[in-house]
C-alpha cells in the first residue's frame, strides 16, 4: 500500500497523497469548499471523474477531503480503494440527511452511532442473520466532544441508509408508511451512504463515522436549498475536522 498509488477511480498525481483522516462530502463541490476555506495549503491530488480529492492541513494535521458521489456503490468504491490502497484509516461522512423526529430540526447535526438500511450490501460477505452497521466508538466520543466546543445542537443514534431517493411510493399517501415505521423505532434521519461506509471499515479493520446537517424535515416539508447545502454547514464541517485531529495519534 502507498500514498502514491493509482487504482480505477483513484489515481494520485503527486507525493502528498491522503492524510491519514478523509472527509467524504457527497458533493465534489462541497469537497472543494472545505478545501479552501478550512485548509493551510490545499493541493488537488486525484481529479478523475471530476472526484476531486484534496490534501492539506488543519491544525498542523495533514487531513483530506474528497467526494463520495451518492449512494452506497459510489461510497463504498471510494472507502474500498482509500482504505486499501492509501493508507487511509479514517473517513468521515460529512453531508446532508432528512429528520423523520419532530425534535430533529433543520441545520441541527445527526451524529450516526448505527447505520439501518434496506441495502443488500451485507450479503457479499456471506454473513448469517443480520449485520448492524456502526460507526468507530472513539470517533463519536470525539465528535460530541467536538460539537459540544462549537455549541453546535446535536443527536446521536441510529440513521438509515437508504438505496433510493425517489422511490415508487412518492405521491402515494401510504408511501410515508415506511418512514413512520423508522421514526416509531427512533430512527433520527434519511441518508444514502452510512451504512456501506460502515460495513468497509469494519471488513477491513479500519474507522467509520457519519455526521449529517440535517437539509429538510421529511414530516414538516421544510427544506435548505442547493446552495445552502453546499456553503453552510460549517459548524459540522468544523466538527469533523476536530475529529480529524483528534484521530491523527490513535
């Protein structure tokens, strides 16, 4: 393994490489906002796919940021190579999620101790019953300790990762059964990668987490636009790259 290695859709154009942390916004364009407003001396080191990858560091710690693109096939290729072929011990998901909990409010974070899903991602490992995915206990620890510093309104729990985002039960009334079904067990929000990040690091021994800025409220309609997602969550933004530093000598 090396930090200067070239694999499907990772090919590294330098010798920096990646830190040992990664943060994985969904979006390239939000992986290029933390690069340059939260990071001394940014430099691009993967471009392909226009999944731009970026080194640099926060608070003397060398940390990189790229984009996972949506969905668990998309994360789960990128945590696969990053983990296996970079040296990469840690990736933290930073990106948006919808609260299915009155009390979860938009802007507020979600911090994902377990990750549900309707995914088959777990049958490739051949496992009997049901495999829960769950995020590296040291990092939450961190991450609340994190939001916590930055007077940032947070919840810790269980999440659930979704392989749809425009399912067929939209505009049909019973299509919300489901979401119901998920709020009534105290699932606190909608994403679509937690649970494939999950399953890689503990395949391969290393470290997962998801922090999620709540965008919109499922059950109440309200909604951040396109921009704001991009621009603005700069308190979880902050709060992962807190983590980052803290995980640097673990």
């Amino acid at each position: 393994m090396s930090n200067f290695a070239t694999t499907p859709h990772i090919n590294v154009a330098n010798e920096i490489g990646f830190g040992k942390t990664v943060l994985m916004p969904g979006d390239p364009l939000r992986a290029k906002f933390i690069a340059e407003n939260f990071l001394e001396n940014p430099v691009l080191v993967n471009g392909v796919r226009g999944v731009n990858g970026y080194t640099g560091y926060y608070k003397g710690v060398k940390v990189s940021v790229m984009a996972s693109g949506m969905g668990m096939p998309a994360i789960g290729i990128y945590s696969h190579e990053l983990f296996n072929f970079f040296d990469v011990e840690n990736i933290i998901r930073v990106g948006s999620a919808g609260s299915i909990q009155e009390h979860i409010h938009v802007y507020d974070i979600v911090i994902g101790q377990g990750a549900c899903t309707d995914s088959n991602w777990a049958k490739q490992y051949h496992l009997p019953g049901t495999f829960a995915p769950i995020a590296d206990f040291d990092m939450i620890c961190e991450a609340v300790k994190a939001c916590k510093e930055h007077g940032a309104t947070y919840h810790v729990g269980n999440i659930n990762s979704s392989d749809v985002f425009y399912g067929d039960h939209v505009g049909v009334p019973e299509g919300l059964d489901s979401v119901y079904g998920l709020k009534k067990m105290g699932v606190m929000a909608l994403e679509m990668e937690a649970a494939a990040l999950y399953m890689n690091a503990a395949r391969y021994g290393k470290r997962g987490l998801c922090i999620c800025t709540i965008s919109d409220h499922v059950l109440t309609g309200v909604e951040t636009t396109a921009e704001e997602r991009q621009n603005s969550f700069t308190t979880m933004m902050k709060v992962a790259l807190d983590v980052a530093v803290a995980m640097e000598n673990k």
